[in-house]
C-alpha cells in the first residue's frame, strides 16, 4: 500500500474527532457522576508552580533556544493566566543531567495509528537525551480504552527492569495521561519505581469531544482499518468522556507517593491548525480556552503542580507533524511549528529540580535525632 493512500486512509479514520459532524443528540440525564465545582486552583489543592516554570523555560529559551526548531521568545509561548505569583528570581542549573531520570512518554488516542509518520516529541525526546536523560515511548493500544492500556504500561515498565535507585518520569500525553493514572491505581507493584508524573495537554477531567460524538462515527473512528492499528475495544472514546473520568477520579484517590505535574495548552481559532478548527469552534461554545480538544480546566491532575498552559493547538503541543509531514501540515495541520524541544526540557527540569528538593528535604528529616 502507498504512502498516500495509508495516510488517506488514516485520515478518513480521524475526521471524526476533528470534524465532530453527525452529533449525537442525549437523550437522557445522566446522574451517575459526583457533584463538580470550577474554584481557582489554591482552593482544589493543587500547586501553582507556573512563575518557576516560566523562568525556566524563558532560561532556557535564551541559552539555546535559538539553535533548536520554531524558536519564540517565552512570553509568546507561555501564557499568562490570571493570579500568577512573583518570580522566585532563583537560578537554574543549566548543566547536563543531575539525576538519573528514566523517562517514559506515553502517547494519546490513535497515537500507535500515526506511529509510522509521526510519534509525540521524537525530536524533543532525542534533544533532551543529549542532556544525560534516557528517554523511550512505551507503545500502548491507540484505540483501545484507559484500562487496557493501563496493563500494557505496567506490563512495560516491569519488563524494564528499571533499578530502584532510579528516577522513573512518566509523560503521558493527551489520553497517555489518563492511562498513566489508571495503571498506578490499578497495579500497585509499579508505583515504587514511579518518582513523577506530567500530563502534557492530558484528558485528566474529560472532554466534550468524547461525547458527543455519534455512534456511527465513533464506530468508525474505533474500527475502521488502518495499517499497523489494531481495532479498539469500544472504549476508547468512552473512556474519555467527562462521565467517565470524572467518575473514575472520584472513586480512585492517586497515589500520594508520586509528584504528579500538569501543563495546557490554549489557543484561540486563528492559532488552530485547519484540521482542528471545527472541533475548536464546538468547544469554545463551551470555553474559548480549549485546546481544540480539551478544556484548559480539564487538563490538570488534582493534588499535584501546575506548571502552566502554553499557546497552541492539541497536536502543536507535541506532535511534530511540521518535520514529518510538511505536505500535509502545509495546508491541513498548518499551526504545527512549536518550540517543543524547549518545552519538553522545561518540563523535565522542572522536576527534576523538585525531585531534588524532595530528596534535600528527606535527607534533613531523616538526619533529625
């Protein structure tokens, strides 16, 4: 089969969650769900660590930024939402690697179809590998629901053998995220070798996308054959609806032994590549700050650090469809280019630099008489 026609048909595969055509209408109220509440971020637990991550980004932007792909300066990138505190003005190590942090990026929905054109942060991956981090993607279904994608990161990451003595970071992206939160509830024998977890653009609260959505089409998206994509379990989309993850996170507490980090993306329809920009439309019905598939709000993991949002699409965040597929993305996926070398390094210097502090701060107390 030819290049062309492959990526015709993954195409066809994907037009449901970019164009969200045929809606379906509810035809019931669904109470199955715990009571929500919008409140700032200081009133749901979570910290605000945004003003330390715009430093380092806008660090390491001006260091080496200019030598990587898409360079912008920060303020262009990193947004900046109301109540962000003072800077720490704390400087930052930009040395290679401090601790030996193992890190694994788990990708999103139909992540394993694109597989062979393009796979989230690739380029950024062997960026920050120069650094003195090892970094791999574990290969988990794309059309398959969180559970099942929950055992095959366990699965993984046991047969890594990863020592104890380790720094194990888990990126998930997208629907990744979801499914990293899923396997540690589920298998508690992974938990100890996981110091952090970073949702990137991560569907943690759910997303409207995922609801309404015909039947037909969901059918389609799920099952319609695509090379190297095997067909999904009916749960896929299901598992990202609002219902389902907000129930999920109500009736599962998370681990208190990890750190878990969080960053958005928002941008408004002009900055939304051409594919994306009726899924943008529907969503900002709701919330102008979405990402063209997820709400801002929906992206952050309770109980752990907000890093912060940035400003581009969904796919801009971490895919790089600009190097892999420039035919395409000059016209369809046309606001692809991002500087998500940099981004990427923030990220994993952020917490890295915590995770320092954290095993600082444990060495005093276990000094203590």
């Amino acid at each position: 089969m030819g290049k062309m026609r492959w990526i015709g048909r993954l195409l066809l595969a994907l037009l449901p969650l970019t164009l969200w055509g045929c809606r379906s209408s509810p035809t019931s109220l669904i109470l199955d769900i715990p009571p929500l509440v919008t409140v700032p971020i200081q009133y749901a637990q979570i910290e605000d660590g945004r003003s330390r991550f715009r430093e380092i980004y806008c660090a390491l932007q001006k260091d080496h930024g200019a030598g990587l792909p898409h360079n912008r300066d920060c303020e262009e990138i990193i947004l900046r939402l109301g109540g962000e505190p003072p800077p720490a003005e704390k400087p930052l190590e930009l040395r290679d690697a401090r601790l030996p942090l193992q890190i694994f990026i788990v990708p999103g929905l139909f992540g394993e179809c694109v597989s062979a054109l393009s796979q989230a942060f690739s380029y950024s991956a062997k960026h920050i590998e120069t650094l003195g981090y090892r970094v791999e993607t574990i290969k988990v279904s794309g059309r398959h629901g969180s559970s099942h994608n929950a055992a095959q990161i366990r699965e993984a990451l046991l047969a890594k053998g990863t020592p104890r003595e380790g720094k194990v970071v888990l990126i998930g992206y997208s629907k990744g995220a979801a499914d990293i939160l899923e396997s540690l509830v589920e298998y508690p024998e992974i938990r100890e070798r996981v110091a952090a977890v970073v949702s990137v653009a991560g569907v943690i609260g759910g997303t409207p996308a995922a609801e309404i959505l015909s039947k037909p089409l969901q059918l389609l998206a799920e099952h319609f054959p695509v090379p190297g994509c095997e067909p999904g379990d009916g749960l896929a989309l299901q598992s990202l609806t609002r219902t389902h993850r907000q129930r999920w996170l109500a009736r599962h507490p998370l681990p208190k032994s990890i750190r878990y980090f969080s960053i958005g993306a928002i941008t408004d329809r002009e900055g939304t590549s051409a594919l994306l920009r009726s899924s943008y439309d529907d969503l900002a019905v709701i919330d102008s700050r979405n990402d063209s598939q997820v709400i801002f709000s929906d992206t952050i993991i309770p109980g752990g650090t907000l890093l912060g949002f940035v400003k581009g699409d969904h796919w801009a965040i971490a895919m790089p469809f600009f190097q892999d597929l420039p035919f395409i993305a000059a016209t369809l996926i046309d606001r692809n280019p991002f500087p998500r070398e940099i981004l990427l390094e923030a990220v994993v210097r952020f917490v890295e630099e915590r995770l320092l502090a954290d095993m600082e701060k444990s060495g005093k107390d276990s000094s203590r008489p």
